[in-house]
C-alpha cells in the first residue's frame, strides 16, 4: 500500500494540502465522540476538495462517503484512494445543497469542514437541515462565524444574525468560478452566521447539543474560523420538572450583559466584593439581599 506521505503533492501551494494539526483535530473529536470505533463508522465528508478527511478516515477502516462539487477535485481524490487501494471510500460528484437521505441513506458522522460559509442565505439553513437529515449521531463543522457587523437574516419565524461574504465577481463566468477551486461552486457571496446564530440554527434543525472545540490545539487557526460538534438524540427530560422536554428552548443570545461580567471580574471588583463582605459582617442588615456572604458566594 502507497504511503500518503510518499504520494505526489496535489498541488505546490501549501494551503491546499489539509495541515496536520487539523486532521488531528477531527479525527480525535470524531473517534472521541462517534460512540463507535473509527472502523465501524459510517461517515460522509461534505465538499471534500481533494479527499484528505475522507482518505484519512478510510485508512482507519471507516466506510467513506466524500461529495465534492468540482470535477477537478473529485478527480484528484478518485486517483488518491485508488493509489491507497482502497474500497471502502466512494467519491460521489455533487452539489452539497441537494444533500438527501433517501439517496446516500445516514452517518454515524458528518464532517462539514470549510463549506457552511460558502453557501448564501438561506441555502446555509437549508443546509444544516439537509445535514440534520442524514446524521445519525454527531456532525462536525468547521467553519468561519461573523465577528463584525452583523444584520438580520430572516428565515420564516426565525432570524439570524451575519454578514454577507463575496465569493465571486457578479461578472464572473460559470468557467472562472469552477477555477476557483475552494470558492462556492456558483453563489457570489455567502452569508457567515455570528457564533450564537450558528448555535440556533443547530438547536432549530434538531441537534441536541453542541460544543466548540479548542483541544487539540490549532495554533495557526484564525481567531473566527472554528470548529463545533454538533450531536443528534433525544431531548432528555428532566425528572424533576415533568414535561419540559417539551418546552420550547430558549435562543442563544447574541450579546450577553456586561453587568454579569462586572459582578466578578470587572477591574477592582474582589477588592470591592472583600470590602463589602467586610461592612456586612461588622454591621449585618437584616433582610439584606444583595451583598450578604451568601448572595456573593453564589455566582448568579
Ligand atoms: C474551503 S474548501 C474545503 C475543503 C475541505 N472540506 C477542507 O476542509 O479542507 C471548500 C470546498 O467546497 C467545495 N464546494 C463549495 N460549494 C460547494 C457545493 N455547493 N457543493 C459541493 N461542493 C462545494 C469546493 O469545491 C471546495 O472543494
């Protein structure tokens, strides 16, 4: 079997080659959260360029599923696998867009990996439904969020927040935009969600919970490219308050209050906190609420 390390360099230009530390991190997150070894995994790597996730999966024993919309891509990760020998990775040519379970069937595992904030809005909505759709278990994104400005989007009864991101010249040719081999495939620009819209959209296409991932470390990672596990159960119901599981959950708020943060750790505040434990305890009030040992122990 070819080593993937003696294989010829797909190209010389150093960012189309996946780099090792964020290879480490998807498959750690995915073998520490699949909840089967890599080798019983179903797993499908969404626009998949040139097949270095799905190839790296399949040499694990995974079954692999890679799409990828650009024929010079998936011609790339065909010629790979079949210099690995190896049979239990398929390349399908395919806009992720028309993602469906009826055609490729579910995953233990979605990697969508540097395509979320390529797609417009609301193709990203309709997306993450699509890969709500064929996810059995856990999806991983990676994937920019909007740190600036931000605007509305509307979805039906849902709103989101992000920006707008040009992909293509309005005036490029359907030709220049298929050599534009990381860029979406036709779409001119795409819609970068803000971090807690990202999160809402998982909660509204039926994720049960979601994580972001800092370990293993990505040093070179930009600071608003990030990567999320997203896992798909039941909602579980909380014994102790009968019919919540019901409930319709609370949205992740964009901003959160400046004021919690001044409570702990605004400059000078354990000085204030340790003064004002000091005055309570040498004068108590009675009925006193709001800096008395107990309201301060507890963080609220
Ligand atoms: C930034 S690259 C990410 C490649 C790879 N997943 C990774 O993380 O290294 C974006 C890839 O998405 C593909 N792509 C963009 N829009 C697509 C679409 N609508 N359907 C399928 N592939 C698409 C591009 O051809 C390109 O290979």
């Amino acid at each position: 079997m070819t080593s993937l390390r003696t294989g010829p360099p797909t190209r010389a230009r150093a960012r189309d080659t996946v780099q090792s530390p964020a290879l480490r991190r998807i498959v750690q997150v995915v073998a520490d959260l699949a909840g089967k070894p890599l080798a019983e995994l179903r797993i499908l790597d969404l626009a998949c360029f040139e097949g270095q996730y799905a190839i790296e999966f399949a040499l694990h024993g995974a079954q692999v599923v890679g799409i990828e919309g650009r024929e010079a891509n998936i011609a790339k990760a065909r010629d790979r696998a079949t210099q690995l020998e190896l049979d239990r990775v398929e390349f399908v040519q395919e806009d992720v867009r028309n993602l469906r379970r009826g055609r490729y069937g579910g995953f233990d595992a979605v990697l969508c990996l540097g395509i979320l904030y390529h797609l417009d809005f609301p193709d990203a909505i309709r997306f993450l439904e699509r890969v709500s759709g064929v996810c059995d278990r856990l999806a991983v994104l990676d994937t920019h969020i909007n740190l600036g400005l931000s605007r509305d989007f509307r979805d039906g009864r849902h709103v989101y927040r992000g920006r707008h991101y040009i992909e293509h010249s309005v005036r490029a040719e359907a030709s220049e935009r298929e050599q534009s081999r990381w860029a979406s495939l036709d779409n001119a620009r795409s819609v970068w969600l803000t971090r807690a819209s990202l999160m809402n959209a998982l909660i509204d296409v039926g994720f049960t919970s979601a994580y972001e991932c800092d370990v293993p470390p990505e040093p070179a990672k930009p600071f608003d490219r990030r990567t999320f596990a997203a896992v798909k159960a039941s909602r579980a119901a909380l014994r102790s308050t009968p019919g919540s599981d019901l409930d319709e959950w609370e949205r992740v708020p964009e901003h959160r209050s400046r004021a919690r943060l001044l409570r702990n750790h605004g400059p000078g505040t354990n000085q204030l906190k340790q003064l004002l434990l000091d005055v309570e305890r040498l004068w108590p009030r009675r009925g006193s609420a709001g800096y008395g040992p107990r309201s301060w122990g507890h963080r609220r």
